[in-house]
C-alpha cells in the first residue's frame, strides 16, 4: 500500500464521530421536549398540589387519576401561564372530598383563580388562603365548611369575584370588606353569618352582584348601600333585617333584580324605587311593609316578576298595572288590597301566574282576563268577590292551580276547565255555586287535589266523575249531590282524602273502595247510605279516619276495624248498628276519639278498654249498654270527653275515675248508676242535666243528695293507728333497698314530741304515731274544708300542726296492692325524693302507709300551683316577666339536675303547670314524682304512657320509650305556657302552618302583665327559642337539660332590638 492511499482514509473516523456527536445532540433535544426542564417554582406547586390531593379519600383521589408527573398544566382542572405556573384551578363538580388544611396556599403566588363548587370540603377555611395576594376569582360555594370567614380573606386586594355560599359558615362581616375595592361579584348566600350589614359595603362601588340572603342578619339596609350604583343584582332575602327601606335603593339605576322577602322590613316603599326602570324582578314578599301602589308603578316597564304578598299594602290595585305588559308572575295575595280587580289586568297577556287571595277585594272578576291564555296559577279565594265566574274564562285552557274558596261566587264554575288536560289543583269551596259539575272534570286525569265542599252544586256524583290516577284529596261535601259511590273511587289509586259529608248519596260503600289502599280519611257522614259495612275495610291499613255518621248503616260493627293499626278517629253514631262493641276495636293503639252514639248496640262495655291509652274522647251514648262501668275506663289518662247517658248501665262509678286528671266533659244521665260521685272535677262540676235520671248518685254537686257521712268511732281510730305502726314494715319490704332501711332506722329511735319545730320531722320520722295522730287531729279525718288541691294520685290538704308550723299532706288512693298503680306512683315518688335534694324541688319530710290513709308530707309553699297563677287574672297580672323568666330558669336547674348530676338519671314524665309549685318569692319547685323513673344506665326503659295530655312528647304516646328527651318536650310546652298564659296546645299544633310562621311574638305573649321591659326583653326571646328548640318531633334534634340550663344562665339574646318585629319563625 503506497503512502497516498493510507493517508487517504484519514476522515473516514472524523465522519464518523461528527455522526455520534450529531445523534447525541439528537437524542439529548428528543429527551428534552419529553420532559421539560421545570423551575422550581412550578416543582414546588406541583408537590404542592399532589400533597394536598393525597390527603383525600381513595375515591377523590381516584377522580384526580391525571394529578401525577411533573406537568400540571395536562392535569384535569388546571391551567398555566406562560411560564408554565399555575394560573387557574378549578374542580367545580368534581364530587371530592377533603379539607384546604393541607394546601399551601403560599405555594401559588401567580393563581388567579380557584374555583372548588359544589364538592364536599369540610373543616374550616385556613387563614393561609390570604397568602394567594394575586386571585381574582376565588369559590369556595356548596361545600361543607364550618366555622367564620378568616379574617385573611378579606385581605385578597385582587378579587373581583368571591362566593362562600352554601358554606355553613358564621360569624359577621367585617368592617374591612372594604378592602376589597375590585370585587364585582360578591355571594355570601346560605350560611349563618349574623350582625349587621357594613356600612362599608358602600366602598365596593365595582360591585355589580350582591347576595347575602338566607343568613341570620340583623339591623337595618345601611343608606350607604344607595352608593352601590353598577349593582345590577341584590339579594338581602331570608334574614331578620328590620327597619324601613332606604330611599337611597332608587339611585341603583341599573338594577335589574331586588330581592328582599322574608325579612321583617315595615313602612312604606320608598318613592324612589318606581324609578328603577330597569328592574325586571321585584321581591317585597313576607315583610311588614305598609301603605298603597301608587299609578306610577307603571314607570317599571321591564318588571318581568312582582311579588309583594304577605305584607300590609291597602288601598286598590291601581289600574296602571296593565301597562306592566311583560309580567309573568303577579303576587299581591295576602294583603289588605280592597275595591275591584281592574279590568286592565287583562292586559297582561303574558302573565304566568296571578296571586291575588287574602285580601279583601270585592266585585266581580272583569271578563277581561279571560284575555290570560297563558295563566297556569290562579289564585283569588279569601276575598269579597262576588258574581258569576265569566264564561270567557274558559279561554285559559293551560290552568294547572286554580283557587276560588271563601268568595261569594255564584252560578257554575266553566265547564271547560280542565280542557287543557294540566288542572292539578281546583279550589272553589265556600261559595254560593250552584248547576252541575264541570264536564270536563270528568276526564281530567291530571286532577290531584279538588275542594268543591260547602256550595249548592247538583250532580250524580256516579256518572260525573271518573278515574284519577293522580287524585289525593277530594271533598264534595255540603252540597247537594246524588247517586251511588262508584267503584271506580278504589281505581284512584293514590286517594288519600275521600270526604262526600252532607250530600243525598244512598246505596252502600263498594267493597271496591279498599283497592285505593293509600286512603287515610274517609267522611261519608250525613249522607242517605245504607247496608252493612264491608269487612274489607280492614284491609285498608292507612285509614286513620272513619267517619260515617248519621247514615243507615245496619249490621253488626265489623271485627276487621280492629286490623286498621293507625285508626285515630271512628265515628259510627246516629245509624243502625246493632251487637255489641268489638273487642278488636277498642285495642286499637292509636285510637283518638271512638263514638257508637246513637245506635242499637248492646251488651256491656269491653274490658279491652285498657288497652286504649291515647283515648282523648269516648262517646257510648243512646244505646243498650248494660252491666257496670268498667274501672279500667279510669285509666284512659288522655281521656276528655266521656259520654256514656242514655244506657242502662248500673251499679257505682270506679273511684278510678278520681285520677282522671286529662277528663274535662262527662255525661252519665238516664242510667241506673248509684253511690258517690268520683272526687273529680269534671264530676263536680257537672250539670245537673249530664247527671240526672240515675238510680242513686250522690255527692256535694247540685240536683243531688248528700252522701252519708262516716263517722269514726275511737276504736276505729285506734285500730287505723296500730294499723300504721305495723302494715309499713311488711308494705315497704318490697319497695327497695332505701325505702327499708329507712323504714327500719324510723323505727329503732324514739323521741318527745315537746322538742322544738327545727326537729319535728326528724321525730316524725322516727315515731310515726305521733305525727299520724297529729295530721289527724288538725284536718279533722281528711275533712274537706282542709283540701286545696286534688291531683292525679289523690288530694292535697294544708296542715297546721300543733306547733304551729304548716305542712303540705298528700293523701293517697289506696296502695295496699302492689300491683295498683297507686303503689307504684306512692313508691316511686318516695324512692325520688329521698334520694335527691335540689332548691327547685319540692321538700319531702315523711311518709306513712296503710290500708285506710297513706300519705306524704311535703313543705308548704304558700305561692301555690303554677297553673293557678296563670288561671287568676290578678296573680298574673303581677307574674311579671322577670318572675316568669326565673321560674322557667328554675324549671330547667331541676331538670338539668335530675338527668345530669343524678346518677342514674331521674325522668320525671309529668312536668306540667299543675306540678310546679311556687313559693312566697316565686321560685319554683317541681312536685309529683309519682310518674317519675330512674333510668337504668345499661337497658332501655319503657313505661306505660303518663304524664299530663298536652305536655307529653309525641314519641312517648307512640313508643312508651322513656329517655330525658321526654322531659325536654314538656319543659318546652310549659315554657310557652309561661309566656303565652297559657296552654300552648293550638299554637304547637299551627306551627307547621305558614301563618303561625308569620304571627310576632310580641302578639302571642300574655297581655296580662305589662309588656316586657328592654332588660328583660333579651331573655324572653331566649325562652321562646329554647322552648321551640325543645319541641322538636325528633328528640334528637332537642337540647338537653343542662344545655337549657347553660344557656338560660348566658343571658340575653343578641337581637333585643328586633322584639316589636320578631316572628316566631325566626325562632324555629
């Protein structure tokens, strides 16, 4: 090889190295575009982001699947800058689940905005949230947070849209929402931020959309509010805001929606706001806002929605609202509006809906809203409306709820209503309507709930209706309708509420009727029907209603009533049913009022009676009874109303009867009954004519003989006296270990009866002789002349001992029998009291206990029962609302006391008016413990229902499950006793009404005493709220005792300067 051709392939390893050296260069710029270099920063954002995603659930961790290498900006969710930080962060709807403390909010110095809405993020929102100075759009809505907004946030200079709505959140807003001067959006919606409106907020003059409705805000709309001019949109609904309307709420020019209903806002509109031209929804409703519509209404040419319902507006609609032509919903119900209904209102051919009702507007409805074809919601009843309906209503063929009830209409509703095919609900009961039903009813499968009761309309009520699918509740009563009840009624298969009452229907009930097995009231009563009734009304389990008096029903009364478990009401009366009195029936557990009057049964009255514990009205009269008069019917605890006249029931009245404290009315006339009247006041106070016709009866009443009187020999004294040294030790055996051992020590000690009054009792209990013959001799043998009181175990007298100190005795009904009632009652009010000893509970001294007197010896608190103040005009008048306020704070220290400090913890099951005593200073005792329990801390406790009607919690009647929560209830029906004066039972039952909502509580107090001065005021709201608390259906959802007790002991509420305005709904 020459020299020439070796040097020649010199570059041949030159090429081949630029080659490598070029793939490197590749290869390393292939990698790059891979995985970019990043800069620390965006490193730390993203270890930031995967740490706090890392803190979530499995689940949310799982929705977060593309949350993983080193760049964010592909994550789901995210987007970066330029620079590749993090600029936005939004997981609106994601469903996760989490809390913000493991964000590091200093992390993301360049995120404008963070959105998280609508997940499940709970805890409290960090203060480190103001470390994110450049955020311009920040939601946190619709999660679970709690706790107050961090002062921080109100830090974020940048934000122009903030929303913490539906958040849980409390507390109020600050001052220094000033500080956010850029904010154009601002929502702080459903939370329960309380205090007042800033007057700050009149510096966020960016601010183009504002809610903080539904919260507990207070005081009055700032004036500064006026300055807000770009707003477009304010909700300040839901709140307890008082005062006037600012008239500064006219400079908003570009407002387009208002919303301030369910407030308790009063006075007039403020001229200025009829010139908010652009407004398109007005919202005044449930306030308590005053004066009339002026014309110039007519300057809001764009409003779109009007609703001013439930205030105090008078005077007439005025005429110039048909010049409102773009209204779709039109609320003026519930007013004080009066004249006509003006013509023009046929103007409005786009309204949706008209709500006009509870006002007093008269006249006829103008044949010009007929021109309403796309009216779906009518509503005109409680007016003075007068007339005829027009015939051109039937022009409105999409009407889905009309409501005409409580007018003076008169000749027929339109025939074609319901030719649309959408009418739901039709409302024209309480009018003067007469001819036949409207033909399109027939077919108007669409039909959920129609009210045609108390008219004068004619039809065959067999061939004028048809088959509703959707029908619950029809009532056609008061009218004058014929013909038979079709089967076809049991083919409504969601019918809850069948009432025809007071027509001229005959025939029999088909046993069709059970296939709507969803009917839980059925009214037949006052009708022509006839036949027996079909047994199959037993397989109707939803029934809580029968009534089908006054008919000629035949038959013997059907033993498969008795499977109808929720029966509350049976009424049979005034038709032809013979036999006797089904067992089956009277074990009803449920059964509320039971009348057979007027009919042919026989036989005597069930036993099976004592099975009946909720039994508030029991009516037997104008039949055949016979036999005595059972003693358990003594027992029905809840029973008021008793009427057994007309029979041929014989032999004497049960002394079980004296411990019917619930009884208010009775009537035994025209029996055979004999012997002494029951020491009851419904007894003695009875009229001569409810107890006439008897064969002997007597007692200290009217139109009766006195009963003989017994008088006692010595030796029968004697023999009573020795009785009570000897049967105590063997009764008292099996009460329980306290009771014995006392017993026992009673006996072993002896001393004179000359030691002076501190020690008396303290000899009575060592020496029951000596204070026996003491109570004997000063109330003369229990004479009448020394009793003051009668309760559910027997009667109280006031007693003076020979040393001149005073007693209150308790003389129980017989408890010889450890079976009875009365034993049990006497045992446990002795086993109580010795074990307990609180300043609000009344003193127990002794006891003694044999077969002819048994008794307990209390202090003597001269300020008597609770319900005997109330009941005196006089006493309440002075009962004024600083005593009321300590007696209610008394009440809960002892109960408080009771369930938390005893161990185990003692329900009483009785707290009423009549068991709280009040001494000479009005401090409150509480007595009667004969219905009291120890809670076993291991086993549930049952009981048989006690307890006073009215007071007694729902769960108890239904479960007889006894737990503190029972004693809560009562403790909140006898607090609202104390502030209304009286029995609270109609306003509890009208609470779920949005009327009873509505009423002030300044209008419920007891006008009695002077109203409540402003000291004083703060603890009465207290009261009232905590009573409302304590009433609560579920007794979870009800304080305890000792947080009532605490809270009572905290003083007055927050919101004094809202008395004269509070509704009772702001305290729900």
């Amino acid at each position: 090889m020459s020299v020439k051709g070796r040097s020649s392939g010199w570059w041949i390893p030159l090429m081949l190295l630029c080659v490598i050296l070029i793939l490197s260069s590749s290869c390393v710029a292939g990698f790059s575009r891979n995985a970019p270099l990043i800069s620390s920063a965006v490193y730390n954002e993203v270890n930031g982001l995967l740490k706090w995603k890392a803190s979530f659930d499995k689940h949310s961790q799982a929705l977060l699947s593309s949350w993983k290498g080193n760049d964010p900006c592909k994550w789901d969710g995210i987007l970066c800058d330029k620079s590749k930080s993090l600029s936005s962060v939004n997981l609106a709807n994601y469903g996760l689940q989490g809390t913000l403390h493991t964000l590091n909010f200093s992390l993301f110095s360049n995120l404008h905005t963070l959105n998280i809405y609508n997940n499940s993020f709970g805890g409290t929102i960090p203060p480190q949230i103001g470390n994110m100075s450049k955020v311009n759009r920040l939601n946190l809505s619709l999660n679970s947070f709690d706790g107050p907004i961090p002062k921080e946030m109100w830090t974020l200079r940048s934000l122009r849209g903030l929303d913490i709505s539906m958040c849980h959140l409390n507390g109020a807003i600050p001052n220094s929402i000033a500080n956010l001067a850029n904010l154009s959006i601002l929502n702080l919606a459903s939370n329960n931020l309380f205090g007042y409106i800033p007057l700050e907020i009149g510096k966020l003059q960016k601010l183009e959309y504002l809610d903080i409705g539904y919260n507990s805000l207070s005081g009055s709309i700032p004036q500064e509010i006026g300055m807000l001019t770009n707003l477009r949109y304010i909700d300040l609904s839901r709140n307890t805001i008082s005062g006037t309307i600012p008239s500064t709420i006219g400079n908003m020019s570009n407002l387009k929606e208002l919303y301030l209903e369910r407030n308790t806002l009063f006075g007039p509109i403020p001229p200025s706001m009829w010139n908010l031209t652009n407004l398109s929804s007005f919202f005044l409703n449930d306030n308590k806002l005053f004066g009339s519509i002026p014309a110039f209404i007519e300057n809001l040419v764009n409003l779109v929605f009007l609703e001013f319902y439930n205030n105090n507006f008078y005077g007439p609609i005025p005429s110039t609202i048909g010049n409102l032509t773009k209204l779709t919903g039109l609320g003026f119900g519930l007013n004080k509006f009066s004249g006509s209904i003006p013509a023009s209102i046929g103007n409005l051919i786009n309204l949706d809906t008209l709500t006009l009702q509870g006002n007093n507007l008269s006249g006829s409805i103008p044949s010009t809203m007929g021109n309403l074809i796309l009216l779906t919601r009518l509503g005109l009843s409680s007016n003075k409306l007068n007339g005829s309906i027009p015939k051109e209503m039937n022009n409105i063929t999409n009407l889905y709820n009309v409501q005409l009830s409580d007018n003076d209409f008169i000749g027929h509703l339109p025939p074609q209503i319901c030719i649309g095919g959408s009418l739901a609900f039709l409302a024209a009961d309480n009018n003067h309507l007469t001819g036949p039903t409207p033909t399109s009813l027939k077919n108007c499968s669409t039909l959920t709930r129609l009210r045609l009761e108390e008219n004068q309309i004619k039809g065959n009520i067999t061939e004028d209706f048809g088959i509703y699918p959707n029908l619950k509740y029809i009532d056609l009563s008061d009218n004058q309708y014929y013909g038979h009840i079709s089967p076809n009624w049991g083919k409504c298969l969601n019918l809850d509420s069948f009432k025809i009452s007071n027509n001229n229907i005959s025939g029999g009930i088909p046993p069709q009727l059970v296939e709507a097995t969803n009917l839980g009231r059925l009214y037949l009563f006052s009708n022509n029907l006839s036949g027996t009734l079909p047994k199959e009304l037993g397989n109707l389990k939803s029934l809580v209603e029968i009534k089908i008096s006054n008919n000629n029903f035949c038959g013997s009364i059907p033993t498969e009533i008795g499977l109808i478990m929720n029966l509350q009401h049976l009424d049979l009366a005034g038709n032809e049913f013979s036999g006797t009195i089904p067992k089956q029936v009277v074990r009803l557990p449920n059964l509320l009022e039971l009348n057979l009057s007027n009919n042919k049964i026989e036989g005597n009255i069930p036993s099976e009676f004592s099975q009946l514990q909720p039994l508030e009205s029991l009516d037997l009269s104008s039949n055949l009874l016979s036999g005595t008069i059972p003693t358990i019917i003594g027992e029905l605890r809840r029973l008021q109303l008793l009427n057994l006249s007309h029979n041929h029931l014989s032999g004497i009245i049960p002394s079980s009867f004296d411990e019917m404290s619930s009884l208010i009315s009775v009537n035994i006339a025209y029996n055979q009954l004999e012997g002494p009247l029951p020491k009851n006041q419904a007894f003695l106070k009875s009229s001569t004519d409810s107890l006439r016709n008897n064969k002997g009866l007597c007692g200290n009443v009217t139109g009766l003989m006195h009963c003989p009187t017994n008088h006692k020999s010595k030796i029968h004294k004697v023999m009573l006296l020795v009785l009570c040294l000897i049967l105590p030790t063997s009764i008292f055996c099996g009460v329980g270990i306290s009771i014995y051992i006392l017993c026992g020590k009673w006996r072993e000690k002896q001393t004179h009866v000359e030691q002076q009054t501190g020690e008396l009792f303290s000899i009575w209990s060592y020496d029951g002789k000596i204070t026996f013959e003491n109570i004997i001799e000063a109330t003369e043998n229990f004479d009448d002349k020394y009793l003051i009181a009668v309760g559910g175990q027997g009667y109280v007298y006031k007693v003076e001992l020979a040393v001149g100190l005073v007693v209150a005795v308790k003389k129980l009904n017989s408890v010889t029998n450890e079976d009875t009632s009365d034993f049990k009652a006497f045992t446990s009010e002795v086993q109580v009291l010795t074990e307990i000893k609180h300043r609000n509970i009344v003193k127990l001294y002794g006891f003694c206990s044999h077969s002819r007197f048994s008794f307990l010896v209390y202090e003597f608190l001269e300020g008597g029962s609770l319900d005997q103040i109330l009941d005196n005009e006089t006493h309440a008048m002075t009962f004024d609302w600083k005593r009321r306020a300590n007696v209610v704070k008394g009440l809960a220290n002892a109960l408080s006391y009771m369930h938390h400090d005893c161990s185990p913890p003692i329900i009483h099951l009785d707290i009423s008016s009549k068991n709280v005593l009040l001494d000479l200073e009005y401090e409150a005792h509480v007595s009667d413990f004969g219905t009291a329990k120890i809670l076993k801390p291991t086993s549930y406790s049952w009981s048989p229902l006690a307890g006073t009607f009215g007071y007694i919690a729902p769960e108890l009647a239904q479960t007889m499950k006894v737990n503190e929560k029972c004693d809560v209830y009562s403790f909140g029906v006898l607090s609202l006793e104390i502030l209304i004066g009286k029995h609270p039972g109609e306003l509890i039952s009208s609470l779920s009404s949005s009327l009873a909502h509505d009423l002030l509580l300044i209008d419920v107090l007891d006008k009695r005493p002077p109203h409540p001065v402003k000291s004083i005021v703060g603890e009465v709201i207290v009261i009232a709220r905590l009573a409302f608390a304590c009433l609560s259906e579920n007794p979870h959802s009800r304080p305890t005792m000792e947080q009532v007790s605490k809270e009572l002991m905290m003083g007055t509420s927050p919101i004094v300067e809202q008395f004269p305005m509070m509704r009772l709904e702001q305290l729900q």
